[in-house]
C-alpha cells in the first residue's frame, strides 16, 4: 500500500463515517493568543477549513499568521478561542498527540539522523514495526524523488533536497492536516517555482487539508484554493484567490495583494460620485456613505474615442515608465488624482515621460469597498 | 610579515619553554633538577610507576575528578537550561553568583573552604575536595553548555513533538544527541579544572585525599625528587590528549561521512 492509497482509505474511512465533504473539517473559532496579557498576537480569528482544502495564510510578517499556526500546530496555547479538527476539540491536546504534520521554514531536520531515519522518526514515534519503518519511509523519500539519498545526513544535502526531506517527514505518518510554515522562504526563485509545483502535485495526490503560511503574495495566489489575508493579528479577507484580487472586502486586502489605484468615492443624492471624475452610474454594494473605489492598473486602457457612457475617461501626465519587457507601467497623474496603469508594451511604444494620454477604465473594473 | 612570524615563534617558545624543559629532564639520569641533563634513561618512569605515594595521588585525582565532572555537569545542565530558555526575575543575579567562583580568586575560596568544611568535618575527606572543585567547575561548564544550547534550534523540539514525541522522548532522542558535544566539552574542562587544581587541593585534600597536583607540591616542597619532572611530562601529555581527543573524533566523523557520500 501506497502513501497515496492509504491517504485514499482515509478518505472513504471518514467518508462512510457520514462525513460530508463541504462541512468543515479544521474550525477555528475566536481564537486570541496574547504573549503578555496585554497586547494580543492574534485578535479572535475564525476560519472554517474544508477537508482536502489547500489554503493559504498570506501576510505581513508579525500579523499573526505564524502565530495561529503555531497554535493549530500545539506550540503555543490559546489564550482563548477554540480549534476543532473533525469536531473534537484540539486546543488542550498537547503537540505530540495532534497527528498533525508539519513543515518548518529552515527545515528542522534532525542533523544526527539521516535522511530516511529523519522520515522513520515519526513512525518510531508511533511504535511500528521496525520492516514496516523501513519499507514506509523509503516509500515516502521516493515519493519526493530522493530514493537514492536515504543514507545521507541533512548537511550532505541541498536546501531543496532538505526541504524535500522534510516534506516527507510530515506526510509519512498520514497527517490530518499538514502545515507548511514559510517552507520555500530559504530557496532560491528556480528551485521556490518548483518546489511550489511539487508541493501542489503531492496536495492533489493524497487529497490532505492544509495550510500554507506565506509573505509572497503570488505564492498563495498560485498555489491555493482560499486565502486568509491576515493584518494586525485579525483575518481581513478569506475567500478564493480570484475573489480576493477582483472583489477585496478592505483597503489594506486591495493595497497588499497585486497593484492598486485608490479614489475616494462619496455617496451624494442616491448616487456615487467619485473624487475628481464626477458622477458614477454604478449601483452602491452597500448602505455606507463612503468608499474606496478600487481600479487596478490593467484594468485602465488608452481611450481612441467613441461613446464615453460606461466609462471614466480621464487625461493622465506621464510623470514615469516602467519597462516590464512584455507590459509597461505608467506612473503618473490624472485630475488631480496619482495613478498607476499598466498597458501591453505594444500599445505603449509610443510613449514618453511628459506625454499627455487620454485614458480610461470602465466603471464596472471599479470595485467599491465600504469605508470602515 | 617577517616580524608577526618571528613574534608569533617568540610566543610559542615562551608557552612551550617550560615543556622544553621538563620533558627532557624526565628522561635524565640525574639525581636532582639539573639541565641539560648528563645522560638520559627511563629510571624515573620505573620508579614513578612502582611506587605507591604517587599512583595513589594519581588514583585520588582522577576519582575526584570524575565525581567533580558528574557532580558540575548534574548542577549545570539543568541551571544552564533554565538560564537560557526561561526569563524569570533575578536571572542576572543567579547569572552572575554562577561566574562568581571565577572572579573570587582562588586562594580567597580556598580559605573559606577550609575553615567551613572543618566544620562540616568533611575537610581532608575525597567528598570536600570534590564539592570545593565542583563549585570552581561550574563557570567554564556552564559558559560551554550554555553556549551551545543558545546555538541550540528550538524548532527541532517543536519538529519531534509534531512528529509524535512525548517532551521526554524529544529531549532523548533529539535535544541530547544534537547537544551532545556541547555536553561532552563541559564535562572534560570540568574534569580537567578538577584534575588541574592545586590552592583549594592543597588547603583541603589532606593526606587521605591528596591529589596529584597538591602531591607534586610537596615533593617540590619536602624532596627536589626528579620524579616530579615525569609527573609533568604525564600530565601534560595526558591534558593534551583529552584536549584534542574531540578534534580527532570530529575529523574521524567527517572523514567517514566524506567516504559514505562518496
């Protein structure tokens, strides 16, 4: 039997349980952890956690995100809220009996062990049989293209292969759910990239819940089905990467993830007027008075003419080029407004500094968010 | 250039003066210190070897050494632990009673030790010298264990408790073994300081626990027997093998994984 049959077994085991996939598998229910008793790492955070579910916790560092992770792993204890893995209670549970694997950003591999003893430990742990150790770690080194470096101590090895070694370690013992905390931070681009398809490509093989804690926005874009963008110890936003990028619930989700122009929209006599544009004929999403109206810069065009209705036209200075190689991006100003497009570099040849542009967006491209 | 090497070779020769000195006079036939010596022969290692108010020195040295290494390294690594993962309120002060037997000097120690175990009536017993060297080891084991558990990744606690250890089992498996040639450091300058030691030995071991050093004193001291000149050649040669001893493992460790890997 396989890692990747008996992550299958797993799965119809829970499934003939009456377990039913859409329902939340690892809940975390206000949970707030403070180091001190007065300031708090993490401010009541809730997440429901689909099984099998790849999701990311994107932020930036010191916005708790590492800090709910360590709590989900069992190294720090709540200091209040609850964690529910398939509807028991885990917050209590001590670390070592969470069945809970996990991948640490310098790797954490035992340097006295080699590499299949490393991906043994977990199994010794559990008191299997010494064949059973031996024929399932090599099962699991295999499965992260490193049969032949079983003998190997962590120092013989590369970065990659270290954290390739750890990988194994944390899918051997068929985790619940497996954590990865910054695990490709250390890497280099070419080898990040590939370590990314790999990790995914194991996620698909075994089916396992997790979470993939990250600062590299593209990262969690790629590789998730939900992101959970935290700030300043709260979730901001927790919805796939798409909604998260076209449709951000706050300010700081719209500015942290992908390039964004801000204006100051106002509700004024039932309808939206936007700062120095004027008049919008777009439907307010809500009942606030004011908004951040998002327009990301690809979204924004050169205008050649025609019918303006439906769009915001606009004429833009051309203060700065950016040369992107396949895009170009404009830095620059338009009524009053600094604003960033970026157009396909061959749209763009033509251009210079000091160039005034008309430009424009279709009102649609704008998403509101709520002013808090 | 020239001038750093000739200084760096005038600094050896003043370190390995001594030496320089005493091993050629403890192959020498004469029956006093006297140098360069007449003629040489092995007559004093015979007699060194045969004879009883040495190797019983040499018996209470290593005996009370081990004890003191045991005795330091059970107050040290826990003390060590605690110092450096815990903060907890007058940790600077426990920090600095722990260098203290350090900065005392020696003699000062040496007399307090004297007056309280006699007291205590364990003066001129194996138990004070080894609990007076013990406290004279704790500051160079504590600065050596305290070191390497600071280089110590508390990610491979966190690591083996993920992986399914019980806090005992990681500290077996994992803290210890990757700690271990901090650990074994420690205990060889506790048990060398012990071994090396000769005020606080002198004041307190007496007859019944005479250690080697204070043996030597006496020799000095009572007789100018050119025996002594073989007990140093003995200890030097016997503190320079536990000092390198540790860097031959290591290179025998590297040498082996080099030819594994190859």
């Amino acid at each position: 039997m396989t890692v990747f049959d008996r992550h299958m077994n797993a799965l119809s085991q829970t499934h003939s349980q009456g377990v039913v996939m859409t329902q939340a598998y690892l809940e975390i229910r206000d949970l707030v952890k403070s180091y001190d008793g007065k300031q708090q790492a993490v401010r009541g955070i809730s997440l429901d956690i689909r099984k099998g579910e790849f999701v990311s916790f994107l932020g930036p560092s010191g916005s708790g995100k590492t800090t709910t992770l360590m709590m989900v792993a069992g190294f720090e204890m709540p200091t209040s809220g609850s964690i529910l893995l398939g509807g028991r209670e885990i917050a209590p549970v001590p670390a070592h009996k969470r069945n809970i694997g996990m991948v640490f950003q310098n790797y954490a591999l035992f340097p006295h062990m080699t590499a299949l003893e490393n991906v043994g430990f977990p199994l010794r742990m559990r008191k299997t049989p010494a064949a059973e150790i031996a024929r399932r770690a090599a099962e699991a080194l295999d499965m992260v293209g490193l049969a032949a470096f079983g003998g190997r101590h962590p120092r013989e090895m590369s970065g990659g292969q270290q954290q390739r070694v750890a990988l194994a370690r944390a899918l051997v013992f068929g985790p619940d759910v497996l954590l990865l905390d910054e695990p490709l931070g250390a890497l280099d681009k070419n080898l990040r990239e590939q370590m990314q398809v790999e990790i995914k490509r194991i996620h698909r093989e075994l089916g396992i819940t997790t979470i993939y804690v990250t600062h590299d926005q593209s990262e969690a874009m790629t590789m998730s089905d939900r992101i959970a963008v935290f700030s300043q110890g709260v979730v901001e936003q927790f919805a796939p990467p798409l909604d998260i990028y076209q449709r951000p619930t706050t300010r700081f989700v719209g500015s942290f993830i992908g390039d964004s122009n801000f204006l100051d929209v106002t509700r004024q006599n039932d309808g939206l007027v936007a700062q120095g544009i004027g008049a919008l004929n777009i439907a307010a999403p809500s009942q606030a008075g004011k908004f951040h109206g998002l327009v990301r810069p690809e979204a924004i065009g050169l205008w050649t003419g025609g019918d303006e209705q439906g769009h915001c036209v606009l004429s833009f200075l051309i203060e700065g080029l950016v040369h992107y190689g396949d895009s170009v991006l404009l830095i620059g100003s338009a009524a009053g407004l600094n604003l960033r497009a970026r157009l396909p570099s061959v749209q763009a040849s033509h251009l210079h500094e000091g160039d005034t542009i008309r430009i424009a967006w279709r009102e649609n491209d704008m998403h509101l968010i709520p002013v808090q | 250039m020239r001038i750093t090497l000739a200084l760096a070779l005038l600094v050896a020769l003043f370190v390995l003066g001594p030496l320089l000195v005493v091993v050629p006079m403890s192959f020498s036939t004469a029956n006093s210190f006297e140098f360069p010596p007449p003629g040489y022969w092995l007559g004093y290692y015979r007699s060194f070897f045969g004879d009883e108010r040495w190797l019983t020195p040499v018996f209470n040295s290593i005996g009370i050494g081990l004890a003191t290494m045991l005795l330091t390294m059970l107050l040290v690594i826990p003390a060590s632990f605690a110092m450096v993962r815990q903060r907890f309120m007058g940790r600077s002060a426990i920090n600095l009673l722990l260098m203290m037997p350090m900065i005392v000097p020696n003699i000062v120690m040496a007399l307090g030790y004297y007056t309280y175990f006699s007291q205590l009536k364990i003066i001129h017993s194996p138990l004070g010298v080894v609990l007076a060297h013990t406290c004279l080891s704790v500051p160079v084991c504590y600065l050596i264990i305290a070191a390497s558990l600071k280089g110590f990744d508390r990610n491979l606690e966190r690591a083996a408790m993920n992986l399914g250890a019980s806090p005992l089992r990681t500290f077996w498996e994992v803290t210890f073994p990757v700690l271990r040639p901090g650990f074994l450091v420690g205990g060889l300058f506790a048990f060398i300081h012990s071994f090396d030691e000769a005020v606080v030995a002198i004041f307190i071991s007496g007859q019944a626990a005479s250690t080697l050093p204070r043996k030597m004193f006496d020799s000095i001291r009572i007789e100018a027997d050119p025996i002594i000149s073989v007990v140093s050649t003995l200890l030097f040669a016997v503190v320079l093998l536990a000092v390198l001893s540790p860097l031959a493992w290591r290179a025998i460790v590297k040498a082996r994984s080099q030819f594994r890997a190859a």
